[in-house]
C-alpha cells in the first residue's frame, strides 16, 4: 500500500469515526467501508463497521466483520467482545461461547 492511499483509508476511518460520535451509524458504515475498499488490511476498519452493523441490528454483518478482523489479527479484543455480543443478541447462545 502506498502512502497516498493509506491516507486516503486513514480519511475515511476518520469520517467514520466523526459520523459514528454522532450516532449516524449508516453513515459511518458507509465510510468505513470506503477505507476497507482502500485498504482491506487493517483490521480497525472491520471492527468500526462491525460496531456501526451492531447498532444497526445488523448482527449478522456484525459478525461477519469481527470474523474479518480476526482473520487479520486473532487477539483483537474488542472483535471477538463484538461478536460475542452479536450471537447473544441472535440468541445463539452456543456461538457466543
């Protein structure tokens, strides 16, 4: 990646992360998944629209996210606390555990 476009995605996590402080979770998962076309590495950006999914009821994307994260890095807290989260809310309660 070069530094242009890790800009670019670091921008858009940025709009992201403006949106998402005022609750305009559709709106931040939109720029979210701007920076993961960009920049489909970083792990943050799939756990930022995985958050955004969760407050959208979109569990399942939630998940999916988290999954993408720990597929890039496997000790993100913050992913497998999501996904946890997610199944519950689903009900899947032998998932969660």
């Amino acid at each position: 990646m070069d530094i242009e476009n890790d800009s670019q995605s670091q921008k858009y996590k940025e709009l992201g992360n403006q949106s998402y402080k005022k609750q305009d979770y559709t709106k931040a998962l939109t720029y979210y998944t701007k920076a993961i076309e960009i920049n489909s590495h970083d792990p943050n950006f799939y756990t930022n629209r995985a958050l955004c999914s969760f407050n959208l009821n979109r569990f399942e994307d939630c998940i999916k996210d988290c999954d993408r994260a720990l597929g890039i890095n496997s000790n993100l807290t913050k992913a497998l606390k999501k996904k946890w989260q997610a199944y519950i809310n689903l009900l899947k309660f032998d998932e969660a555990v």
